[in-house]
C-alpha cells in the first residue's frame, strides 16, 4: 500500500485548463459581533469539462461555497482568506463591472428552488428572453432561442410553456425552465445546487443526460451540489464531501463509493436504503449526532464526536488530508485511520442517538400511559414486535374521483376515475412523473380541491365532506400533510419553537372540541393542566422540544426564524408541525425530497416507528422509488390522472409492472429501444399529455410506451384486472408476456 502523503492543500495555484480553482478558501459570517467560520481552507479544482460532485449534509457549508464562487454572499458574509478563479479570472479582484460580465458570460447557476428564481409577475418567455438578452442577442433572437432552448430541455409544447406565468407550471416545469435559462450564456461553469430535487426520475434522467451532452458540446464543467448520491455517482467523474465546512474526502467518483476513505462517507452511503430491504427488515443505519454550530473550534478533527472510530488522538489532534493512490487517481481523506474507514461498524439501532430522538418524539403523540390507544385498542407504552395487520380495517376511503379544471374547450381532466384504500397502520406510495395527479389527489383528500360530481371520499366509512371548510376539527386533526416545499407551509418571521408551538396548540384545542368522535388522546387532567399557567407552558416547551429532536432539528435552532434555516431544516420543522397532534392520516408529499440521506433516514425511521407503535397510516407520494420501496407496504401509479398500476409494494417494484412504472425504475428505457421485433414506437420523454375530455378511447401512456403493441393501444381501452394477490396493471399485453420482456432488456443496477 502506498505511504500517505500529507500536505497542506490538494495544490497551490491555479492551472491554465481550470473552469474553477478554489485555494484554501476559508469564509466567515459575523454573528453578534463575531466571525464564524463557515469554510475552511477549502481547496479544489474543476478541469474544463469536468463535472465534480459535492456532497455533505444540510448545513455543512456546499451551498455557501457556490455563493462565495459568484460573490452572492450575504451582507455579513466575507471571503476571509483564499483565492477564486474561474477560467482563468480572479473572482476577488474583479470590480463592479467585471463581475457582472464574469455571470453573464462564465458561470451560471441553478438553484435548489426553482419557484425563487422565477418571478411571478413575468411570463416565462419574458424571463427566458432576457437571460438571453443579457448574454448579447437582440430581442427578436432571444424570443428564437428561447423557444429552441425549451425544446432542448425536453418540454413538449414551447410555446404554451413561454406564454405560462410560474405558477401554471408544476415543480419539474419550473425546473426545466431555470435550466434553460443558466444555459442562455453558454457558460464556462455551471453550478447545480440540488438541481434535481423537485424532479421526478424520467424527467431527472432527460435533464443530466441534456447537461451531459452540452458538456460534450461546450467544454462546460458543472460543479453539481446535491444529497442524492445516485445523481453523483451518475453524473460526476470526480467528487468531494464537504463536513463542517471543511473537505474531508475527495477523490474520483468510482474510487469514492468503491471504498471510502472516511467514516463520514462511509455513513452516508449506508444511509441509503439497500437493495430488497423494507422497513420489516429493520431500522435504516444512520449517523449519530449532528453538525457543529458554525464558527465551533475543534481541537482534533471535526468529525470525532460523531465518529464510531474516534480515540483520544481524534479529539485531540487535527488529521492532515492524506492522500494515496487509488484505481482512478489521487485519493484524499481527512482521517487518522483511512486505511480502516471502511470497516466502520454499524449503528446499534437500539442505542444510537437518533433512536433515542425517535422515541422521545414518538411521545408527544402517545397516549398517557395506561389507557388505550383508541385507533389501535391496545394498551399505551407497549411496542408490539410485528407491525399492525392492514386488513381490519379502512381508515381512507375514495371512490372513483376525478378533477376536472376550468370549463367548456379549455376544460382539463387531470384526475380521471381514481379509487384507493388506506388501512390502519398502512402505507400507501404514490408515484408518477410531476404533473400525473398525485399533488392534486392529496389536495382532494384534504379538502382544498372539490372533486367532480360522483366521486366519494371517507374516513372511517363516514363521508368526509368535500371542502376544508366543511370538516369538523376532529376530521380536521385526523388527515395532516407534509408539503413538498417547506415555504409553502412555515411562515417565515415566526420562530420554529413558536411554529411548532401553535400547531400543538391547535391540536389540543381540536382534542378537547372533538374528544371523543375525533380518536384524540387528551385526558380530563388536560384543561386543568392548560390552567395550570407555568405548568402548561413548561409542558408545552418540553413537548416542542421533544417534536424536534425527534426529526433532529439541534435545539440552537428553536429561536430561528424559519427564512433563516437551510431547506433541509425547514423541511423537519415542517414534518413535526404534522405530527404535533393526532393524526390519523398523513399525507406525505415529497417529504424528503430537501433532506440529505442521513436525515433522511432518521425521518423514514421516525415515519416506520410512529406507524408501528400507533398506528399512523401513510399516504406517501415520492419520485424516490428506493425510499417507496423501503416504506410502502402498497404502491400506487399514476399518469395522466389514471391509474396504471397497484398492488403490494414487492409486486409492482419487482415486476412484472407496467411499461410505465417499468421507466419509473429504469428511466434509461426512454432513450433505448426496447422492442424485440421493430423499431421504438411513440416519443421519448417530453411531458405528460394533457387530457382535455377525460375519455381517452386507448391507453393514455401508449404515445410514450417503450412496449406499444400497435393500434389497438391507441383505440382499445386495456383491460385493469387483478391477480390473486391484488396486483392490477392496466395494460393489453398480459402480465407473465410482460414478465418475459422485462426480464430480457433489464440492465445491471448498481446500488451506491
């Protein structure tokens, strides 16, 4: 084994073929008076072309390194020592003028929001327009370029798209756009900062393969910042971890997740949900602890109290970046004792901090000891080892909805006919491209859409009534949900202890209106207690406290204003506003989308031990289809309002499934020919197709499917029948021929 090297930097200038150099950049944020430092001696380079991943949990410093890149930090945000250069240009020594240029013309970026980048008041061509105007074309050019630049970035219908104001496009849409218009310049350096995260599969996979190829095209280097290490590993040749605003890995992509170098790394990638593992197989191994505050010294390496190999050495002397040669290159890491890293031993899931951070917050909803827990009948404080049966009984209910927006020619089916079951203690995942109809399901079941005429919708076999208006607080408390975008749901002048604070408040006000028809846990001591002043307030404090730990949001966070936590925190603050009372349902929709995975996986634990213990049931609607697999014990799939496809989760994610849930698992069918006996029929990607009657003759899917038979997919109907295990896909060609073609194109699937 070759000897380490240790140095103080990965090198110490610049070089000519360069699209980014970063040299010991260290940044700080003055807080009350003081300078914390958010990076640290952060050295790394991007060659011309390349494109160079950068993963670290939620807080540890990625995203404030592509600001610091564009000099967009905040007002009390300085570059304290370092140097920038991106093709070439010193980024610190440019005035006014020179750094307006450097963005219009050198980098671009994307960020993780794409809804704060676009402005509600534009239209999308108007916006597109102007990034192009702004790169040097004239009015009439740009509205030109525009239009071929969404083509580019696979939306079917540029036009209608460029006469949309943001808000008439779903989240993937405004994605797309965002894209489009970092493009505009051609830029040396694009900078993605969680580009996928609103994004489903298909739609990821079109998007990374377009930036692939214009790196191809161009030159481009991307430097790509994300929490989905399947997107790195996809997309970049070389990456580094970034812990505590510090570079504790880096090294080529393959070499990285071939063998780690670090125990963070280490604990990342065994964050992820394994192959054929659900949530019966156990909890998801996870990392203990959390980040340091910013601007926190350490004596010894940073990592240390979190780290299951740390020794008095860790905690006391700083580890230098040792380098060694690994199959694809240099190798970096930041660790005393890289060479065993990889032997990390696995969390104890009965005593790892975050179980104890589960159980405190699996509390706040448990009902006082002694008595029974009304939606499970059996006694409070006892875990059962095996989860609740789902069969006894239906707790959701909705039969044969549709939604139908706007009226007469411009009238848009975008439900059509959808009926589901939810049982107690059940998980139901709901998947499908953005724009299929799962946000606008949710909305239905909630109560904020109305459904059109014949459809029903019940909870414990008593129609719910259709709007949110309607519904008694009891209802109101039983069905809850986790938002896609945190913003959409926190105020953002409000402190999180005071966010949290009122949705527990409102639950037990709804409690002690609804007692006994609502399922709520609230006793008789309950008022009494409220009366008690001090006493209900400390109790309050101690209940928020523990809501919070439970999703790791670090207590220094209490007194924060929800503008001010990064997506990943506010997206926790969000889930324990959910679970502040009782909910008998909730209605998870991308709820873990923002997180990075070792967040993550302590949420999908807390999710899997609250369902377990209390009998909380699920609507979860995710692209991630590993995270679906590990929780869901049925799926559902849905495109273009109709459902295509459900059953038991092994069922439909193990095949055989529908050609359309086929290129939700393997999004690489669109853009393969996967047909034994002729040419590939129907389009590639492009959008979901809007549905202006609801009465399609054929299959909706049959423009797109990888597997079209001919015409009789476009004017039969196919047929939707179940098989002895309550498997149905809706589909002409029959299950076990479906299983034969599956299983003759299904390609090897590494697993990070």
């Amino acid at each position: 084994m070759n000897a380490a090297r240790p140095a103080l930097a990965t090198f110490h200038a610049p070089r000519a073929d360069d699209a980014l150099a970063l040299v010991g950049l260290t940044v700080a944020y003055r807080v009350r008076g003081k300078d914390r430092d958010v990076l640290t001696d952060v050295s790394l380079r991007i060659k011309r072309g390349e494109a160079y991943g950068l993963v670290g949990e939620s807080g540890c410093g990625k995203s404030t390194v592509a600001l610091a890149v564009l000099r967009y930090l905040a007002h009390n945000g300085r570059v304290r020592a370092g140097r920038i250069a991106i093709a070439g240009e010193d980024v610190l020594a440019l005035d006014r003028e020179g750094l307006r240029m450097l963005r219009a013309h050198k980098v671009s970026m994307v960020y993780q929001d794409p809804a704060s980048a676009l402005n509600p008041t534009l239209t999308i061509g108007r916006q597109l327009s102007e990034a192009f105007e702004a790169a040097g074309a004239n009015a009439a050019d740009a509205l030109a370029q525009s239009h071929a630049m969404l083509e580019r970035v696979r939306i079917a219908d540029p036009a209608r798209v460029m006469a949309s104001w943001p808000h008439q496009l779903s989240g993937g849409m405004q994605q797309r756009v965002v894209i489009a218009m970092a493009l505009a310049s051609n830029p040396a350096l694009l900078i993605l900062d969680e580009p996928t995260t609103g994004l489903d599969a298909t739609v990821e996979a079109e998007v990374l393969a377009l930036i692939a190829q214009l790196r191809a095209e161009l030159g481009m280097a991307v430097l790509l910042i994300s929490h989905d290490l399947a997107v790195i590993r996809g997309m970049c040749e070389r990456m580094g971890v970034l812990y505590a605003g510090r570079l504790v890995e880096e090294g080529a992509t393959r070499d990285v997740f071939a063998r780690a170098r670090h125990p963070y790394t280490v604990g990342l990638l065994r964050c992820l949900p394994a192959p054929g593992r659900n949530k019966a197989h156990g909890a998801l191994d996870t990392i203990p602890g959390e980040l340091p505050a910013p601007g926190t010294l350490a004596h010894g390496c940073v990592y240390a109290p979190r780290c299951r190999l740390a020794d008095a050495r860790c905690h006391e002397h700083a580890p230098p970046p040792h380098r060694m040669e690994a199959a694809h290159g240099e190798q970096m890491s930041r660790c005393h004792y890289h060479e065993r890293a990889i032997e990390l031993p696995v969390a104890d899931a009965a005593n790892d901090a975050n179980t104890a951070d589960l159980r405190a917050g699996a509390q706040t909803i448990a009902p006082p000891a002694g008595q029974s827990d009304p939606r499970t009948n059996e006694p409070a404080g006892e875990t059962p080892c095996a989860p609740r049966a789902h069969e006894e009984k239906v707790v959701l209910r909705a039969a044969n909805i549709s939604r139908t927006f706007g009226r007469g020619p411009h009238a848009q089916r975008v439900l059509d006919d959808v009926s589901l079951e939810l049982r107690a203690g059940e998980t139901l995942g709901l998947v499908g491209e953005s724009g299929s109809g799962k946000t606008t399901l949710a909305k239905l079941l909630l109560g904020l859409h109305a459904a059109d005429p014949g459809g029903t919708v019940e909870l414990d076999a008593r129609p719910l009534a259709e709007r949110l208006a309607q519904r008694d607080a009891g209802q109101l408390q039983a069905l809850r949900i986790v938002f896609q975008h945190p913003d959409a749901s926190l105020n953002r002048a409000l402190p999180v202890k005071r966010l949290v604070g009122r949705a527990l408040a409102l639950a037990r006000r709804a409690g002690a209106s609804n007692a006994p028809s609502a399922g709520s846990h609230e006793t008789a001591a309950e008022p009494a207690d409220e009366a008690a002043g001090e006493d209900a307030e400390a109790r309050n404090a101690a209940r928020v406290t523990a809501l919070l730990d439970a999703v790791r949001v670090p207590v220094r966070y209490l007194a924060a204003r929800a503008r001010q936590l990064s997506g990943g925190l506010k997206q926790r603050v969000a889930i324990a506003q959910a679970f502040a009372g009782e909910p008998r349902v909730v209605i998870c929709d991308e709820p873990t989308s923002a997180l990075d995975v070792s967040v993550q996986a302590a949420i999908l634990n807390l999710l899997a031990r609250l369902q377990r213990e209390h009998g909380v049931s699920y609507l979860f609607i995710s692209h991630d289809l590993d995270v679906v697999r590990y929780l869901a014990d049925r799926v559902m799939v849905l495109y273009a309002g109709r459902v295509l496809e459900s059953g038991p989760a092994n069922a439909v994610l193990n095949g055989p499934c529908h050609p359309y849930t086929e290129t939700l698992l393997d999004p690489g069918m669109l853009t393969r020919d996967t047909s034994a006996s002729e040419a590939r029929i129907g389009t590639p990607g492009g959008d979901i197709p809007r549905n202006p009657t609801g009465s399609v003759a054929g299959c909706v899917f049959s423009a797109r499917c990888p597997r079209k038979l001919g015409a009789i997919c476009d004017e039969a109907a196919p047929p939707f029948d179940a098989d002895a295990h309550g498997h149905r896909i809706r589909c002409h060609i029959p299950a076990e021929q479906l299983r034969k073609l599956q299983a003759e194109t299904a390609p090897a699937q590494p697993h990070p």
